[in-house]
C-alpha cells in the first residue's frame, strides 16, 4: 500500500523503513496534517499519523476524498481523530494499543524524583560551582501514598515501580483490574489521599480537564502532580493558580493540552507566544519534558512495527480487533 507519514521526525523514518522491509511504499512528510496539508494525502492508500496531526472531520473528509482508506495512528491514544466522521466515510482507524509502557512509566517516576530531590536545580548549581545544600530538601518515597488514575497496562508498569519504592498506591479506574495488588478508591478519595497523584488514563469527554479548580481543592496542600498521559487532561491556568497558591508543591508534565504548536520542534531561536506555557517555566518547582516519555529504542521499534503491521492486515481484512478504534471506543 501507498502510506502518507505526517509529522516525520529523523527517528521516524529510520524505525518505520526498518520495520517496512519493502512491504509498503513509504512517503515521509515532515509537516503535520492539517487543513492545509491534508492535500499531500493525494495518491495514497492510508495516512500514518502522530499524537498532534488533526484528524478533524473536515480533515478525514479531505482524506477519503483523495481515496484514503485507513489511518494508521502511531500511537496508543486517539482523541486527535473524530471517529464519528471516520466511521461515517469508512475510514478504518488503527492504533497502537501497546508499544512498551515501561518507557512512561520510568519517565513518570523519574519526573517525580527530579521534582521531589530538585536534581534539575542542584545540576544547574553545580554547573556554576555552587554546592549548597539550601532549597534542595527532598522527602522518602518510601511510605508515601501515590494515586494513580487509570490502571491500563501504563499504569500498572508505573505502580509496579512505585511498589519497588516502597510507596502505598491507592487508583481509581472506572474499569477496575480484576487481578490488583492495589486498592482501588473514588476519585475524591484518591485526590484527598495522595502525596503524588499521577495521570494514566486515556483523554476522553469524560476525562477533559479532569484536574480543575475544584480537584485541586480537593488535594492535600502541596500535593505533586504528574501527568504523562494526554494534555488536555489538566486545566492549565486552574494549575497555575495552584501553584501560585501553593496547593499544587511540585509538577511534572511531559504533555500540555496546547502543545501541537510547540511540542517536537526546535523553537529555540523564537518568542514562545502561549503565556500560559512560559508562565509554566517560570515555577522552580515545575519540570516540563516535550512528550518524550515514549521516547525509547524499544518503544519506538514497537510502534513501527505494530504500525506497519496495521497496514499489512489491512489489505488482507485481518487487523487484530484490539488494534481497530471503533467509534464509542474509549479505552486503551
């Protein structure tokens, strides 16, 4: 098949043409998709797609206009694409349901380390010869209690981890694993329980801006909160109020809900034009990564050959179910 790749980094194209082995012809395309480059679709039989291309309806309309038949996602979420619109041009929409979790869940506990012993302060110091110890205090992980919320595969690598620590975790799913080790709570309990709340869950209606104003009232003072998971899962200005009040004491992001416009590009020669973002930067107590928690050799192996995988199946009708979004599908 013909596949158009959007948002093709360096790295993407040395995985997917590892993984591809001939099987399909491979167009890489550095910008992402939008209205204005869904064009570049034209002569393709599928379009391979990333956490940031806009796969709005009007955009799908476009593709099966020129005759796309798939979108193939290299990733395991799905929110950039409206599924209604899809299902009603049968464009069959596959995923990446699992690519190698422990990749997030190391990059989420290690934000929490770096906010919780400010390594990201003391290697700034020690840069300029500065060893004082002052503003550096850091506390045990060991007996503190951690809320995850969600407990898909990436949430329970995470508290697999956090167990190693010696961490009480409490999570809220409202699919609960029938096999935990865990105790599951209410979001209420879980919000007023924890040391460090920590996001695993998919972005969905019901989860949009799951952290607002009246969760993070909900939160002990000075609670540290990580989110690895979708931007948009976390109110922006609602945590930026709580950091300015110190109800929010540590956060680590590596998503932003505004990120498609900064996130996976070299912008270090421009004036970042969102306040919200570059008021986020200003907090000695926040640490952001650019969606990188993925970011791993395996991971990414994975991800290209789950991808072109989809691809393969696809002409023969027998992608694994699993792998298929269907339109009221809503988990990973």
């Amino acid at each position: 098949m013909r596949v158009a790749v959007f948002s093709t980094k360096s790295y993407d194209k040395e995985f997917l043409e590892s993984a591809n082995e001939g099987r399909h012809e491979l167009t890489f395309l550095e910008t992402r998709l939008t209205g204005g480059t869904a064009a570049l679709a034209s002569g393709h039989d599928a379009v391979c797609l990333f956490v940031n291309d806009e796969a709005s309806g009007e955009n799908l309309q476009i593709l099966a206009d020129l005759g796309v038949r798939l979108i193939t996602l290299r990733s395991a979420g799905f929110n950039h694409v409206d599924l209604e619109k899809a299902d009603e041009r049968n464009l069959t929409v596959a995923r990446v349901p699992a690519y190698s979790p422990h990749a997030v869940a190391e990059h989420t506990v290690a934000l929490m380390l770096t906010l919780n012993r400010k390594i990201h302060r003391a290697h700034n110091r020690v840069r300029e010869a500065n060893f004082s110890l002052e503003g550096l205090l850091g506390f045990d992980m060991r007996g503190r209690t951690v809320g995850v919320v969600g407990t898909g595969v990436i949430g329970q690598a995470t508290i697999k981890i956090l167990q190693g620590f010696g961490c009480h975790v409490i999570a809220y799913d409202p699919f609960p694993s029938d096999d935990a080790d865990f105790q599951y709570v209410d979001l209420p309990t879980l919000f007023s329980s924890s040391d460090i709340i920590t996001l695993h869950c998919p972005l969905t209606p019901e989860t949009f801006h799951l952290i607002d104003a009246e969760s993070i009232a909900q939160m002990q003072r000075g609670v540290m909160l990580i989110n690895t998971s979708r931007g948009a899962l976390v109110e922006t200005q609602a945590v930026i109020d709580g950091l300015k009040r110190g109800d929010i004491g540590y956060l680590g992001l590596d998503v932003y809900e505004e990120e498609a416009d900064l996130f996976f590009e070299n912008l270090s020669g421009d004036i970042i034009q969102d306040d919200q973002f570059m008021r986020l930067t200003t907090f000695p107590n926040v640490v952001i990564t650019g969606h990188q928690a993925f970011f791993t050799e395996e991971a990414l192996s994975a991800i290209a050959k789950t991808t072109l995988n989809n691809v393969s199946d696809f002409e023969t009708g027998e992608i694994p179910e699993k792998n298929i979004v269907s339109v009221n599908q809503y988990r990973r």
